[in-house]
C-alpha cells in the first residue's frame, strides 16, 4: 500500500490531486440522484493533461443507474479518448469513494495498469485494486482485436 501521496510506490508526482478531488466534488453537485440521494462525482486526468469528469445518473428502473465512472469514460472518448492516468470518485462531502467492481473494469479499459487512484486506503494503482482483470488482452489471445 503506498502512502496518501503515492511516494511510497515512486508513483507520479505531477498529478494535481485536489484539482481532481475539486473537479469530482464539483460533480457530485450536478448529479441526478433522486432515490438515493447519493451523490457521486469522479474526475480522472487524462496522459494529454484533460481532466475528465462525471456525476452518477439514477434512473426510476433502478437497474439503469449510470455510475458517475460512466459518465466520465464517455467524456474520455467524446473529447479525444487516450487513456486515464489518475482518477478519484467522491461523495458530496468530498470523502472518497471507491469505484463498485463495474466501474473498476471501466477504470482498467480506459487506464492502464499503472493508473493511479484514491482510494479510502491511499493512492493504488489499478493492478492493485482489480487484480488478475479481464482485459482485452485475454480476448486478444483468442482472436485479433481491432
Ligand atoms: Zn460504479
């Protein structure tokens, strides 16, 4: 496990966090969360220097709910795609949040093993908080992907 500040792993330093952390809390205040009324919002930072965001969006079937991740990988590919490299997910009280295992997979095809996040234990990288993935390299050791 590496430190809050990631120094521990030798982890990038020129990761703004609290502009990550400012950006999802920002989020979390556009969220449409009337049955919960739990708010989410994440932010990542993108290799090119983009931030990325999004807000969870419930839904009255509640099975269609959009996790705040999904909003924010959409953003990735509808600005110029590339891949994350640090992401953080909060609540409304900016207290982390750990992505559910979907969000997970969604954090691993859009980010690297490397990629960093915040977590309530610490900066970890993916490889460590979705260990043993499925991952496109596992379809790609059976058939070409394009
Ligand atoms: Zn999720």
């Amino acid at each position: 496990m590496t430190g809050a500040d990631g120094a521990a792993h030798g982890i990038r330093d020129d990761v703004d966090w609290e502009a990550l952390r400012a950006e999802a809390v920002r989020m979390t205040t556009l969220a449409y969360a009337p049955y919960s009324r739990f708010a989410v919002g994440v932010a990542g930072l993108v290799e090119d220097g983009r931030v990325v965001s999004g807000c969870n969006v419930e839904n009255a079937a509640y099975g269609v709910t959009l996790c705040a991740e999904c909003g924010m990988v959409s953003q990735l590919h509808a600005t110029g795609g590339g891949r994350l490299v640090a992401v953080w997910c909060v609540d409304r009280n900016g207290d982390t949040l750990m992505p559910c295992g979907r969000c997970r997979q969604l954090l691993w095809e859009n980010g690297t093993p490397d990629t960093l996040l915040q977590t309530p234990a610490g900066i970890l990288a993916m490889h460590e908080v979705l260990p043993q993935a499925f991952g496109r390299d596992v379809l790609e050791a059976v058939a070409p992907v394009d």
